[in-house]
C-alpha cells in the first residue's frame, strides 16, 4: 500500500527541520526524511556538517518568535559581538554584521529534530530521497528513493517541501519550467572547507584572532574570488576556512605559477595565524574537518511550482556576499512549513496558494539577494591594492556596514571629494566602478520591492532581474591579481 501524507519534507538540516517543525504545529500530517543515521541529521559529508557555523541573533530570535524554540547555550555555544571584514593589507577593519552565535552545528541539529519530532512530524532516518512522483498533470504527487534498507520507496504527499541542499535531486527532476532553475551555474559556486581546531593562543593579535568576534580576511592571494575566516568557540576552538572562486584561482595560479588548491590554500591560511599555535583537529561528532560547495547568487526568484516548495541551500539561499546560509534557511524553513501547513488546510495546494511563501521570504530576507549578488561581484573584480586602496577612500565604515547588510543602497557620501582625493587610474576606475554597482544595486532593490503579488507577472519580473545582473557580469570580470 502506498503511503500518504499532506506534507513530506525532505531533508533533515536546518530548513528541513524547522519546515517539518511549522508544518506539524499547523496541523498538517508530516513525514520528514533524511539519509542520515538520527544522531547525524542534516549532516552534509561523510567529514560532518563543513559549516561556517556563524548566525546573526535576529534569525535566532526569528525561530524563537515563530516557533516558540528557545535554544540554549548547548547548541548556541559562543556568543560573538560582531563580524569584521579586513582589508588584504590588515589596516582597515569595517563590521558588517553585528550580534550573534557562532555555533555548536551537530547539537543544534539534534535539538531541531527533537523539536519536529515533538510538533508532531513523522521522522525516518536513512531514507535517501532520489526525486519526485510527477503526475501526469506535471505536479508533484510524492517522492520516491531508497529506505534504510536500500529497498524502493514510493510515499505520496499533497506537498512536497524540498530541503536537499544545494545538489537537490528533487529541484533538478522537476519539469522543465520557468520558476524554479533546475541546474546552478558553476560561476555561482563557491568551494569552501574549514576546520574546527583546538589551539593555545601563541600571542594576541586580533586582526587574526578574536575571542568576541568573527573575523572575515579579503584577500585575493589567500582565498581568490572569496574570503578567509577566523570563527571563534568557546574553550580554546576556533572554526577557520576560506571560498575560492573556481575562475579567481586558476587566474591567480597562472598570474603566480603555482597549482594551489583549496586544500593547500587552506592549510596556508592557518600557517599564517600568528595567534593559533599547538593545533589539532577537533574530533567531538567526527565534525573536525570538510569541504563542500555553496551557491553565492540571488537564492531562486520563484521557491514554489506545482505542490512544490524549496527552502535553504536547495533555493541558493546564502547570502551572496557572506555565503551565511544558516540565517535564510532558518526564516525559509519556519515560513515554508507553516504556509504549506495552511495550504492543506485550505485544500488548495496550488502554485497561486503556495505564491504567499514567495512573497513572505522576499519581504523577511529575500528582498537584498539580488543587491548582494552585485556587491560580490564587484569585489571578485579587484585586486589586492585596489581593495587595499578602495576599503580605505572609497566609502566610509558606515556604507560598508550598509552595503553588506543589504539594506537601504547609500549614496556614497565621498563621491564628490574622492574624485578629487583618488589617486591613479587604476583606483579611480575602481571607485567608478563602485559607483555603476550602487546604482545597479539601488536598481535591483527598487526591482525586489516589485515582486510580482501572483504567478501571472513573474516571467517579467525574473527577466528584468537577471538582465541587470548579467550586465554587472559582463562589466566586472573576476581579477584577482
């Protein structure tokens, strides 16, 4: 007998849990799924869950408002002030993100399930989800794959919430369509890694090492197209790692002859830390060490087809200049689960229902992707002097702060003075070029704050969207040295 359910969630991390967790409480009949064993949900690769592990307090906050979930300090482990970004030359450091948690990521998994599993929701482990039942409508009927005992499964379900992360074999089954893109680009791909060491502090130094914030290093020698990071946890442990661009490291491997990869890159960049010293890998849940890929792009402009919903890493929902994912998927979790719980309810599942889920996660979170995605964009453009330079002249802590939160696009109050103050062609280009990108991304958050209320405008809609963002593409080719 085929078993049925009204929402089937697939994946277990962190969208998956909260969407199971806000669908249950609504009511709605829940199956969640997830390959792995229960005390490794959401786990990414066989090395752990390779996260960064940093979320901003108001997301924490989030959960707690929509879902009554109060995390402890177990799973929050270490309360940080802020995030700073670093200049290559280490002299100008600007906050970008303020409160948060740098977090205990196995234990906060299992404290998320423990959650669904007492909302209501159904939980089975080992089950990997191999794609969707289709009718012969073209809608989504269920999910099929293979059980714990690799047997075939068939599970029907009114809703499908897809939270299979980035390489989804669901989104990338559906039908052709022009909502959801099945396949990501590579150039919107970035390979990170990371270790979670334990160390003794060799001496202080907090352009390298900061106990009450994370410290995000621009460099394009260190980690081309991306970004090094220095987390810290509590107890003498810190989570450190880089992103590389794919194109940025194979032009900075022929500008310096070199063949580097991420893992040597990696290992160089915790060589160069003045502060750890008498390292090794922490072991605690065989979450020590990893590498994995993560979308830095607008997350997907439609998250819903037909009885289909997305959210997290299978949407591209990191943050595209930070690559946080934690945050988005948080909000997208409890907002998918709680409206597909309201769908069923309502008996109508239809794109036209499900569109509320669009419109809720684009006034939340959604609304600053596209912004976001230009701001990285321009900045994989320059070098380490033009960043050196730009950090410093072009926009004041200020602008920064608001350019990389996303939020209001500034004016740049320097404008007119640095024109006269720039020195070079080379940086005047750059600051010209900053200029372009903050109208581009001015034009891009006027373009959000438009998001069509229902299916029938979207076509429009997306095209305009990626028409502007293809045009910072073109101008601002990756340039690493």
């Amino acid at each position: 007998m085929e078993e049925a359910y009204d929402v089937i969630v697939a994946g277990g991390g962190i969208a998956g849990t909260l969407a199971a967790t806000a669908a249950a409480k609504g009511g709605a009949k829940t199956l969640l799924l997830d390959r792995n064993k229960r005390e490794e949900v959401g786990k990414k690769t066989n090395w752990g869950w390779v996260c960064g592990d940093a979320v901003a307090k108001s997301h924490i906050d989030f959960i707690k408002e929509k879902l009554g979930i109060v995390l402890t300090e177990k799973e929050l482990d270490l309360k940080v002030d802020g995030v700073y970004a670093l200049s290559p030359d280490l002299q100008t450091k600007i906050m970008f993100e303020g409160e948060g948690y740098s977090l205990n990521r196995p234990a906060l998994a299992r404290r998320l399930l423990e959650e669904a599993i007492k909302a209501g929701a159904e939980f089975r482990e080992g089950y990997e989800v191999e794609g969707p039942i289709i009718g012969s409508d073209g809608k989504l009927e269920g999910v099929f794959g293979k059980d714990d005992k690799k047997q075939e499964f068939r599970i029907k379900g009114k809703i499908v919430i897809d939270a299979l992360g980035m390489a989804s074999t669901l989104r990338r089954r559906l039908p052709q369509n022009k909502y959801i893109e099945r396949e990501i680009s590579i150039e919107d791909i970035e390979s990170t890694g990371r270790y979670i060491l334990r160390f003794t502090p060799a001496e202080k130094d907090e352009n390298f090492y900061d106990p009450h914030n994370a410290l995000i290093h621009l460099n394009q020698l260190w980690a081309p197209g991306g970004y090094g990071w220095v987390f810290p946890k509590s107890s003498n442990r810190v989570n450190i790692g880089i992103g590389v661009e794919r194109r940025s490291l194979e032009k900075r491997n022929k500008a310096l002859n070199s063949n580097d990869t991420l893992h040597k890159l990696i290992d160089d960049y915790v060589a160069l830390n003045k502060v750890l010293s008498n390292t090794s890998i922490d072991t605690s849940d065989n979450n020590g060490k990893g590498y994995w890929s993560v979308s830095v792009r607008r997350h997907q402009h439609s998250l819903v087809y037909a009885n289909y919903m997305g959210a997290g890493d299978s949407m591209s929902m990191p943050n595209p200049l930070s690559a946080g994912g934690i945050g988005p998927a948080m909000i997208a979790g409890t907002l998918a689960g709680k409206i597909a719980a309201e769908a069923v309810a309502a008996n109508n599942t239809s794109m036209e229902f499900l569109w509320k889920y669009n419109l809720e996660f684009n006034k939340e979170y959604g609304s600053k992707s596209g912004a976001l995605e230009v701001f990285r964009v321009y900045l994989q453009s320059l070098n380490n002097d033009m960043l050196n330079y730009g950090m410093k002249h072009f926009i004041t802590p200020e602008e920064a702060k608001t350019l990389a939160y996303g939020g209001a696009v500034p004016e740049l109050s320097v404008f007119k003075a640095a024109q006269k103050l720039i020195s070079g062609i080379a940086n005047m280009k750059a600051f010209k070029n900053l200029v372009f990108a903050v109208r581009k991304m001015k034009r891009l958050m006027e373009l959000y704050a438009k998001y069509p209320a229902s299916p029938n405008g979207f076509d429009a809609w997306n095209e305009a969207v990626k028409a502007e963002i293809e045009e910072v593409k073109k101008k601002f080719p990756v340039n690493p040295v």
